[in-house]
C-alpha cells in the first residue's frame, strides 16, 4: 500500500496547533505517508472572515503543520468541498444568499458567484500548502430532489458534474491529482460519471459491511480507486465509543483489498456528521485504531488481536502490562472495568501517557451516563407508578437521590474534563462539547427532580 492516510476532520473537538504537531509525529511513526485535513470552519479564510471558527488555527499555524509534515515526510491533502457539507459556510447569513433553495448543507451549482468562491477558498489553502501532490474536493452527498427554480431547469445531476469537473480541472491544470468521495459516481454509473472518473481519484467510503461490487466494478473498468474505512465513530457517541466495529471495518477492507488492490486506504475520522450535529469524536481518542490500521495497511489483515494488542501497550506506551484487550473491549461496554484497568498506569507510561489521560477522561463519560441510564431508564418503567402513588417511599427517595447525584455528578465531571483535557484543546471549544453531552441530559433531570418532588406529595406504600 503505497499511500496510508489518515483523515484529520477539524469540525471536532479538535487539538491545539502545538498539541497537534506531536500527534503528526506519531502517526509517522506507525507508518502513515499522508494525512487528509478537512478544514471547515477552522481554516481563517482572509475572504470570508465569518465562517471562521473561534478555535481556527491561525494561518502561521497551519504554516507550522506543514512545515511539521514536511520534516516527517507526511504529504499533506487539502480537502475542501465543492458541492455540499458546506453548513459550516452557508448556516452564516452573509453566506447564506449562495445556498440551493434555501437549504444550507449546500450551495447553488448554478450561480458562477459560488464557482468564485470555492475559487478564493482554494486560493487561500494553496498558498499555505502549496506543494500538496492530492487534493481532495469532497464532492459527496448532494441532495439533489429540492433543487432551486434556476437548477429545476436543468439535469440536476449534470450541474453536478459540470462543477465537479471545473474544480478537477482546475487543480489538474495546477498540477494537483484529484480526489472525490465516491458516492454520487457509484450511485449514476453513466457515461458521464466514467468519463470524469478517468480525471478523479474515486475513495470509496464502506463504514459498515463493505460493498465488494463497487470495487469490483471499478477494478474491471481499470479506475484507480483508494479504499476508506473507519476508525472512529459512533451513532450514539456520549465518550468513547466502541472499537469493535472499527476493527471489523478495517478488517473487512483488508479481504476486500486482497482481491482488489486499492491505490491508497484512508482511515477516517469523523468529528462529528456534519458542522451543525453534536461533536463525536477527536484525534487522540482514535489513537488506538489509528495503529490497529496503520498495522494492517503495512502487515494485512490483523489475525490476532491479543497479539496486536500485547504489541501495542509495550511498542506505544512502554506498558507489556496494560490489558488493552480488556480496555478496548471495554470501551463504551463496560466502563467500570475500564477505569479499573486505566487507572493504575496513569503517569506510568513511558511514552504517550497523555493519550490514557485523554481515555481516561472520555471514560468519565461513560461512566455517568452508566448512571444516567440506569436512573432515566428505571424512572421511565416507574412513571406511572410514581403518579399513581403505587411505590414504596424507599424507591421514591432512592431516585430522588439519583435526580440529586446526577446533579453533583455532572458538575464534577465538568470541572474536571477542564482540567484533563484543556491541555490539549481549546476551551472554547470543550465549552461546546460538554454542552452537547450535558445540557439536554441535565433538562431531562430536572424535570425528573420535579416529577418525584410532585409524587412525595402523595401517599405512597
């Protein structure tokens, strides 16, 4: 496998400039050739001041990522979407007049003014990496049944195309080779899409049980294609997340690879589903799997994971004693057990003890909403009994401390998610990730506290 990537997505809860810099260094180290970086909102765009991020790097701190990469011989793919994903730019309402029918996941492919934009856009990101041998255009996704009058009276389908093809020719005349998510071409297999296919990089994307027909479609019709599993993400992501499914993905893609070869694998990682969803993830939470696939895309497929992971506590951490077998399992399953096995090496390993202490943090996650579910959960069977006064006064006060720990629980967990994980982050944006795992939930307790405050005014058993 000649290009091993890594999909960086800004649109998380994404590290400091300076804290990123040391994970470049080691995702080197296991072997990576390039990484993709996914911008959105974190990228200061001098042209359009009011899509920037409060946390965007600076332009002299990209400057410093991709001098970073140069010196570990990272390549660098700018990834900046040409068609939709583009909530990030368009929820603003200076930029809101570009958006297709009002709707602002994206843009109108007909109005030449977003062709000018996307070209400032690219503009800018060259200038900051201007050596970048692949650049990624997105292209993925459009939502094509609720076009705007001036789209309606076209083929909605070829306006895509057409911009698509502008973007690549651009960056083809610029040198650049050309990479699309391949989603929309698999999904029209026309003479159109194959004759732009022979311009574009596809990247098939397969998250869940990989499709081997659409491989092998490209494989007969001699398309070079780059495979993407992925290597962190959850639909229901509270800390974090579970591993397993991660693995059988990077798995399944091993197989398939044997049979197709793929020009290049990328491991992605979504930070969240687009910029106005909850954040789901971040960079050194991925950490793990970022080794489990840098090790397959080197060696194949993993066989023994005990094995890979015995290797991984002692090579990574300098820990041959720490379980990882019952860490990973345990992530998102059983977090009790987890903190049981993270917490005696904290501060213990010899390199990367600042990952455990990230794990360790997301865990607390875990752990209160272990608590929350068990009380929401127990609440919501009982709600009726509490109304009707058919329960004990032992289980109403019970849950009423419950309501109370909650509470108590949430505020410490806060203070403390500051002081662990401000290091690396920036706090305006741990600002907006505890607000999306917090505020609804606590809503939720509160009127659970005003629901068994009403019931202890009744006459229980």
């Amino acid at each position: 496998m000649n290009i091993r990537c890594l999909h960086l997505d800004m649109k998380s809860l994404f590290p400091e400039a300076d804290y990123l810099l040391s994970l470049l260094k080691r995702f080197a180290d296991m072997g990576y050739t390039h990484i993709l970086l996914e911008f959105e909102d974190k990228f200061p765009f001098e042209a359009y001041p009011y899509s920037t991020h409060p946390a965007a790097y600076s332009k002299q701190q990209f400057q410093a990522v991709a001098e970073q990469c140069r010196k570990l011989g990272l390549g660098v793919i700018p990834l900046l979407q040409c068609a939709g994903h583009l909530d990030y730019f368009l929820r603003h309402e200076k930029y809101r007049k570009w958006s297709e029918n009002g709707n602002v996941y994206q843009w109108c492919l007909s109005d030449p003014e977003t062709w000018e934009v996307w070209q400032n856009m690219l503009h800018e990101i060259l200038a900051i990496f201007p050596d970048c041998e692949y650049f990624h255009i997105g292209a993925d996704e459009l939502q094509l049944n609720s076009p705007c009058a001036r789209c309606a009276e076209k083929n909605p389908f070829r306006v895509y195309l057409d911009r698509v093809r502008q973007c690549t020719d651009l960056l083809l005349a610029k040198g650049k080779k050309v990479l699309v998510w391949d989603d929309m071409f698999r999904n029209h297999n026309t003479p159109e899409t194959r004759e732009l296919l022979s311009k574009v990089i596809p990247c098939v994307w397969q998250y869940r049980q990989v499709d081997e027909s659409i491989v092998q479609r490209y494989s007969a019709e001699g398309v070079s294609y780059w495979a993407a599993s992925r290597i962190q993400t959850n639909a229901r992501y509270l800390g974090m997340g579970k591993q397993r499914p991660m693995q059988q993905n990077v798995d399944d893609w091993a197989e398939i690879q044997q049979k197709y070869p793929a020009a290049g694998h990328i491991g992605t990682l979504w930070g969240r589903i687009q910029s106005l969803y909850p954040i789901n993830t971040t960079l050194p939470q991925a950490m793990y799997m970022a080794g489990y696939l840098a090790e397959t895309l080197k060696h194949g497929k993993i066989r023994d994971r005990k094995q890979f992971n015995q290797a991984f506590a002692e090579t990574f951490f300098g820990l041959p004693g720490l379980d990882l077998d019952t860490i990973v399992y345990g992530f998102s399953n059983e977090p009790e057990l987890v903190k049981c096995n993270l917490e005696p090496w904290l501060g213990k390993a010899l390199r990367n003890n600042d990952i455990l202490e990230i794990w360790y943090a997301f865990n607390e996650i875990d752990l209160l909403y272990d608590y929350i579910d068990l009380c929401f959960s127990s609440n919501d069977a009982m709600l009726m009994q509490y109304r009707n006064g058919n329960v004990t006064s032992a289980i109403l006060n019970n849950w009423k401390d419950g309501v109370k720990l909650v509470q108590e629980r949430t505020e410490a967990l806060s203070t403390k998610l500051d002081q662990m994980l401000g290091k690396y982050y920036p706090l305006n944006q741990l600002v907006e990730f505890k607000n999306s795992r917090f505020l609804s939930m606590l809503e939720n307790n509160a009127r659970w506290g005003e629901i068994l405050q009403d019931a202890c005014r009744k006459t229980h058993l």
